[in-house]
C-alpha cells in the first residue's frame, strides 16, 4: 500500500483550475456527476510495478480519461520491452487488464472540486476507466476524417 498523503502534501498536489460558475458546480454535485464526469479532474496515479517498494512512482494527469489513455500506452511500452524483435502488436482486453492485476500495486486519486479532496479508487475502477477510454476511441471517427463519410477498417 501507498503512504497516505499528509493535508499539506495534498495541498501542494491541489491543482490549478479556473473558476467556474458556482450554480454549474452545485448542479452537477446534485446530479451525483462521479469525479470522472466533472470536467478537469486532476488524477494521480500510484504505481507500483513490482514487488520492491523502491519501485513505486505516481503519474499526474489533468483527468481520469488521461490516465486511462496511460495505463494503456504502459502497457503497450511493456510489450515492446518484452518482444523488442516485433513492431505490430495485437491484444484482447483481457490481456491488459492482466497486466493491471500483475502489477504489486495499482490505485488512483481523483480530485473532488466540491470537497477539494482526492478520492482513492482501485485497480476495477482503473480497469473500467481503461475500457471506457478504448471502446470510446474505438467508437470515434478516425483522426483527420475531416468530415466526410467513413475512412479505413474498423477496429
């Protein structure tokens, strides 16, 4: 597990935002909006890869969906350390999401706006972040489509 983060070291970790409008805040906190559906929540990301404790390290992100998009290039990073040989790789979500639950340890902080904390979430929040982010982007046209109908394969 993680060292639990002291009120001042939380502080200086609070990140930098624009104000917003209050009535639009509190809207969204009555509707029960979860961190990741407020815009710009600031995400850290603990990390432990191996079993050693010197091989902790955390990641900042200015949103969940950042951090999704992280976990995954990690992983893909993994893949080219273990078959330097291969440039194309192919992989089902359950061989990511193998990688997540290998590691020694894994849980991320998002902050909360209304009560100006960071809220801890675990490996299955991580895991659903990272499906979310892939079946969105595999859901999305293809970068420089410039509007008009359907470009290459699907995926």
């Amino acid at each position: 597990n993680f060292p639990t983060l002291s009120p001042t070291s939380t502080e200086r970790m609070a990140p930098k935002r624009r104000r917003t409008d209050s009535a639009a805040s509190a809207a969204s906190a009555s509707e029960g909006k979860a961190p990741e559906a407020m815009p710009s929540s600031h995400t850290i990301l603990l990390m432990q890869p191996e079993k050693s404790a010197n091989s902790r390290t955390f990641f900042d992100y200015e949103r969940p969906s950042d951090m999704a998009a992280d976990v995954v290039k990690k992983y893909e990073r993994r893949l080219r350390q273990l078959n330097p040989d291969t440039n194309d790789f192919t992989y089902d979500i359950e061989h990511l999401f193998a990688y997540i639950d290998e590691l020694a340890d894994l849980s991320a902080l998002v902050f909360n706006a209304q009560t100006q904390t960071y809220a801890p979430f675990g490996r299955d929040w991580i895991k659903r972040k990272v499906f979310n982010n892939l079946r969105r982007q595999s859901q999305a046209p293809a970068p420089g489509g410039g509007g008009g109908g359907g470009g290459g394969g699907g995926g």
